[in-house]
C-alpha cells in the first residue's frame, strides 16, 4: 500500500494568538478544497509552542501548495506559515518559506 502524501501547514504561536484564530485559518484552508477536491484537510493538533493542520492532496502537489499559499496570503497569514511536505524517507522538505533554514518537525 502506497503512503500517503502529507502536506503540513505550521504556526508558531504568538502571545496573545487564540485557539479560535487558528480554528478560522484552518476553516478557510478547509473551504479552499471543498469544490475542487485537489486535496483532503484531515484536521489539526496544537502544542508544543505550534499549530498544525494536516493536507492530503489528491495528486500533484502543485497545485495544493499553491493554493494554500493564495488563501493564506488573502487572509494575512502567509508570513507566518511554515509549509512542508512529508516525504518517503519520514523527513520533512520545507517549501515554504523559500529559503528556510531550521529544523522542521511536529
């Protein structure tokens, strides 16, 4: 059986951010792919000082990575996303932001 493929939008949380915001950001995420099916939002986890919501796309990742990226800009919190793809190996490929440097885990 194939794994599947994973994509991870992580916040750093701020003092003074509310479990509703990031609630609402993972609403919009969800509304992004309710009618072009590219790509399944399976839910979120919360601590360890960061916010997590979980992407499965459908197909090439293209297309959901950008997307992600155009409603997180819409909404004002592309600056604060880490974006990263699972990959085979069970490490994690940070594509955004370009030119990350750091460890990325959950």
């Amino acid at each position: 059986m194939a794994e599947r493929k994973v994509l991870i939008i992580q916040f750093a949380v701020r003092a003074g951010d509310t479990l509703e915001a990031f609630h609402a950001i993972e609403d919009v995420i969800v509304q992004a792919f309710e009618q072009n099916r590219f790509a399944t939002v399976d839910g979120h986890d919360y601590g360890e000082g960061v916010f997590n919501i979980f992407i499965y796309p459908r197909g090439a990742w293209g297309p959901v990575v950008e997307r992600v990226k155009a409603f997180l800009k819409l909404k004002g919190w592309l600056d604060r996303a880490t974006i990263a793809k699972g990959l085979a190996s069970g490490k994690w490929q940070v594509i955004w932001p370009v030119g990350y440097e750091g460890a990325f885990g959950l």
